[in-house]
C-alpha cells in the first residue's frame, strides 16, 4: 500500500480545503447531495442488517461501505469540510474567506439534507407498501432511535445537550480520520481500509453524525416517531453539527496542520550542550 508521509498528506489537507471555497454552486449542491444520498442508503443498509440479525456489531462492520463509495466518487459531507476548508484559511491560501468558508459550509448543509430526505421518502415508501402497511420492524426501530436520542436527551435539559453535543465531538474526530485516512494512501484498497477503520468505530459506539441523522430523524418522523421536527432540530441536529464542526477541526484538522503543517522550530544541540531552537527559515519544514 503506496503511503504518503504526513507532511504530504496534510498539504493534500489544505489543497482541499481550498478546493471546495473555488468549487461551483451546482456542483458543490450536487456533490453533497449524492453524498447525503449514498450515506442515508448505508444507514438504512447498517440498520436492516443489525435488525435482522440482532447483531449491531455486523452492521457497524459494514456501514462504512457507504462512506468509501461517496468518497471515492468525490462527493461531500459536511463533516468533511467542516476540517477541510478552514485549514485553507489558516495557509493563507488566496480567496479563502471566513464569508466563503461559510457559504461553502451552507451548501454543503442544503445539499446533503436534500439528499439523505430524499433517500427517507424512498425507503419509507418502500418500507410501507406505498404508506399501506406499517412499516415492520426497521420502520419501528428506526422510529424509537428518533424518540431516544431527542426526547431522551432532552430530559437532562442543559446535560443532555451537551451530551450530544460531546457524540458529535467524538464522531466527527473519528469521521475526519476517515477522510484523512483516505489521503494518506495512493491506491484504492489502501484508502477503504484507512477510511473504514474510524467509520465503523463511531457508529458502533453511537457517536452523533449531523449527515447520518438527516436520514434518520425525518425517516423516524414518517414512520411515526412521537417526536416533533423542532425536538430534531433542537435536541439533535444543531447540537450534532456544531459537535461535529468542533471535535473534528480541534481534534483532527488543528492537530495535523500545527505539528505537519505550520511546525515549531526545530532543535539541534550546541556543542553539546543546552538545545538551542533553530529559526523555522533554517530548516526544511513546510511554513
């Protein structure tokens, strides 16, 4: 497996992130769209197969197949370019504006929530004969997922948001390892195993993903959940996506870029002695 060093890797990191600020409305909207779309049918795919067999770890093993298709296709998520695009800003690269970071992030938003509602209209349709039957039991698993992880936490009040506010954190450390996972290698059976790794973790521990509960919670809703669109939104998806922005751009973006990226001066020891720090215009790092 071709592997590329990390200061190689976290260039491809700010190269990205300016590639999606230069990148068209339409095809930023079409690209998180599909991308919505494809992670919303791995949802539905890692839930049936849990349901059916009774196993959830099955399912975590084989959710991530859904993450490596829409990434191999080029399509986005928001928990992608909630890393990506800042760390174009912190280069300095030309263009790349908070207000541009920002419109990125809102297409990015609109287009995978079109997507994975897409995809919950479909499956509902098909789950329920054409909304003849009642759904069976995905349709009722799915529905009680909704109902516990927004009424759930919002019976902690103020603990139960940030609750979820921390699984978003924790999520999207591990998601952006997947899409830095995927950079790291230079053929594809090297970028699925690199990618799939932190996917499966964070969705066998639960954590919360803004993209993957754009499926879930309206899926929920139709299928009958006894919450409401504002429950979603208050005690999930807001807490989730700021979450996401937060864990994934400290633990993951931040990281790499201060230490692989925009490094420290380098030392070297002075007669033997104390180590002195060499200004970083004398060494080779990148700056």
């Amino acid at each position: 497996m071709a592997y590329l060093l990390p200061s190689e890797f976290v260039t491809k990191m700010v190269d990205a992130g300016e590639s999606k600020i230069y990148m068209s409305t339409r095809d930023t909207l079409i690209r998180a769209y599909m991308a919505g779309a494809i992670l919303a049918l791995a949802a539905v795919f890692a839930v049936t197969i849990a349901v059916q067999t009774g196993v959830f770890l099955i399912g975590a093993v084989l959710f991530p197949v859904g993450f490596c298709m829409l990434y191999l296709m080029g399509f986005d998520l928001l928990t992608g370019v909630f890393v990506l695009a800042p760390l174009a800003w912190l280069a300095k690269r030309p263009g790349v504006t908070w207000p541009q970071i920002l419109r990125n992030w809102g297409l990015v938003f609109v287009g995978n929530f079109a997507g994975a509602l897409t995809v919950a209209f479909m499956m509902s349709f098909i789950f329920t004969m054409g909304y003849n039957t009642d759904g069976g039991a995905i349709a009722t698993k799915v529905a009680g997922i909704g109902e516990a992880r927004t009424l759930g936490y919002a019976e902690y009040g103020v603990a139960g948001w940030f609750t979820i506010f921390i699984r978003g954190m924790l999520c999207n450390w591990m998601v952006s390892l997947g899409v830095v996972g995927a950079m790291i290698s230079t053929n594809v059976s090297g970028k699925v195993l690199a990618m799939w790794m932190p996917i499966m973790l964070f969705f066998f521990m639960g954590f919360e993903h803004s993209v993957v509960n754009m499926f879930l919670f309206p899926f929920g809703l139709i299928m009958g959940g006894d919450f409401s669109i504002m429950d979603y939104f208050l005690w999930n998806e807001i807490p989730t996506a700021l979450g996401n922005l937060v864990g994934g751009l400290a633990f993951t973006g931040l990281t790499l870029y201060s230490t692989h990226y925009k490094t420290a001066p380098k030392r070297t020891l002075v007669g033997g002695g104390a180590p002195k720090a060499v200004p970083a215009a004398k060494v080779n790092d990148k700056a």
